[in-house]
C-alpha cells in the first residue's frame, strides 16, 4: 500500500504539505509518513516536547482521517479501550451492537484512523495484548456485538518516554515484533528558536527584545538537559511558556521597558522570574540532589547571564 485512502497526490507531495505545518523534523517526518504508508504500526520513543504528536496530527489531517487520543495508564482496561454496551440500554433492549459504545480502539478501527497511545509502557498487559488483536489480524471480536474490521488508513501509533522508568513496566517481545520504532531525540537550537517563535509570538515587544528574549528562553531550556543535577530537563514547551511569560512581565514595567529595550536589570530577572514559573515543574533533579529545582535554575541562570558572557568577554 503506497499510501493510505484520503491521501492527495503522490507521497512525495504529502510530505511537501506536511512538512509546511512542522518546524524542521524533515528525517523523522519521512520515516513515519514511509512507515504508516506502507501500512505499518510504528512506537516513537523520545522524551516529550519533540514533536511527536505534531508530526500525526499533520499527517492525519493531510490524509483526512481522524487522530484518536489514548492515555496509558493503569485505568486503560480492555473494556476502556474496545468500547462497552450501555448499561440502561441493555436492561432495556438486552445486548446488541446497536447498544455498543465504541471505545478509542473500535473508533479508529472504523473510522481508519490512528490510535495514538502517549504513554504506551504504561498501559496494562491484558490491554496490550488486545491491541497485538488488532495490529496483527486487522480486526477484533467484541462480545455481543460482532467482529470489527479496521479500514485501511487504520494505524497503531504509540509513544513512551525512555528517560522515565517510574509507573511503567517492559514491553513483551511480541508487542516489539509488531511495532516498528523510530527514536526521536530533541531538535537542535535553531529549530527550537524556530518552534518558539511560531507558537509564542509577541507583536508588542520590539523585534530586537523579543529576539534575544527567544534565544535566552531556548538556551536555559535546553542547558536543563545537560545539567548534572537533573535527570529529566525541559522540552521545547518550556521555553515557549517562558517567553509568553517573560512579555507578559516586561509588559508589568512600560516605564523601564524604553522606546527600544528594556532595562538590563528588569531584563534579566524577568528572564528568571519566567524561568521558575515555566520550568521548576518541568525539571526532575537526581535522587542525590539536594537544592530545590529553584537553586538549580537559579545556577544555570548565573551560568547564562553572569558566567557565559564573562567567559566571552575578550581578554
């Protein structure tokens, strides 16, 4: 299968359409637009804030089918993720298909489109075992209510985040048999840069401020992911909310912001004011570590503003 129902125009140009919709990704975009094309289930493993769920949400929308939303968690029971019959309809009518209510996995199955299962190494086994059903024969048996055959475009698409080991549980070998894998890793600064700049615009703030205000948002984020005191830094997310926030403060102070650039001062603590209230709660310190996440931003903070430029500095 070249490419799934819906689709318009050859792959080559899907992929041209997609690829106006996400900043950078163009590798991975390839690979899962081939993958799903050629009618493949696919696990992208990455932390998140990489773009993942942009990806499929381009691709679906391109190809006209729906994306299916599905959290992995230990309430993701069977019966949560095929559909169950309606209670007062069945004291009423007995079973029938006519009183099924279709869950996330019969509703993509239906409607060909991608079941997207954040979380996947979360979910329960007898939940993973329902959908090996369904990737593997294309349909499933739903008691009372008849078998469900899955539409061409219908696709398995799941995700887990290989930084965090807490609440999850190992894929059996025959859920890996079934599912191709793509590692998706952070995007470099430039796209970043890129990527906050389309979701956190600030017309207010002149061009040279917001500029700047951008890069420090994406360089402190990304210097979360290499600091020795943390496990787990801050996806692109974080830079994106703590530009919103930093021009939401600069706005607080018109009389120190000046006609072109704000006072140095205001500047830098609005920069850590944003920086605590966008990304202590999206950082995770080493077990061993005792300073709150606060003192640790506050760190890598004096590193960018204080310690970076001084190093620079000729002489």
């Amino acid at each position: 299968m070249s490419e799934p129902r819906g689709g318009r125009g050859t792959l080559a140009q899907v992929r041209d359409r997609v690829r106006a919709r996400v900043v950078g990704r163009e590798r991975e975009l390839d690979l899962v637009l081939a993958a799903v094309a050629a009618g493949r289930d696919i696990l992208l493993e990455g932390p998140p804030g990489t773009s993942k769920s942009t990806l499929l949400r381009a691709i679906t929308a391109e190809w006209g089918i729906p994306l299916v939303f599905v959290e992995g968690n230990a309430d993701l029971t069977p019966a949560r993720l095929v559909g169950h019959h309606n209670p007062a309809r069945v004291l009423r009518e007995d079973y029938s298909a006519d009183n099924f209510v279709d869950g996330p996995l019969v509703e993509a199955m239906r409607n060909g489109g991608f079941l997207y299962i954040e979380e996947f190494n979360r979910a329960p086994e007898d939940s993973l075992n329902t959908l090996l059903t369904a990737m593997a024969e294309r349909r499933i048996a739903v008691p009372r209510a008849g078998e469900v055959v899955a539409r061409d475009t219908f696709r398995v698409i799941a995700s887990m985040n290989p930084y965090d080991n807490i609440g999850t549980t190992r894929l059996s070998t025959s859920v890996h048999d079934r599912l191709c894998r793509l590692a998706i890793t952070y995007q470099d600064a430039q796209a970043e840069r890129g990527i906050v700049a389309l979701r956190a615009p600030l017309t207010d703030l002149k061009p040279a401020v917001y500029e700047r205000l951008v890069a420090d948002a994406v360089a402190l984020t990304r210097a979360t992911r290499s600091h020795e005191d943390i496990r787990q830094g801050s996806s692109v997310r974080g830079a994106i909310d703590m530009t919103l926030v930093a021009g939401q403060l600069l706005n607080l102070h018109p009389e120190r912001t000046g006609p072109a650039v704000p006072d140095e001062t205001l500047y830098r603590d609005v920069v850590y004011d944003s920086m605590v209230v966008a990304l202590s709660g999206r950082i995770f310190l080493d077990e061993t570590v005792e300073a709150t996440p606060e003192q640790v931003l506050r760190q890598i903070w004096e590193d960018h503003f204080i310690l970076g430029p001084a190093a620079a500095a000729p002489g």
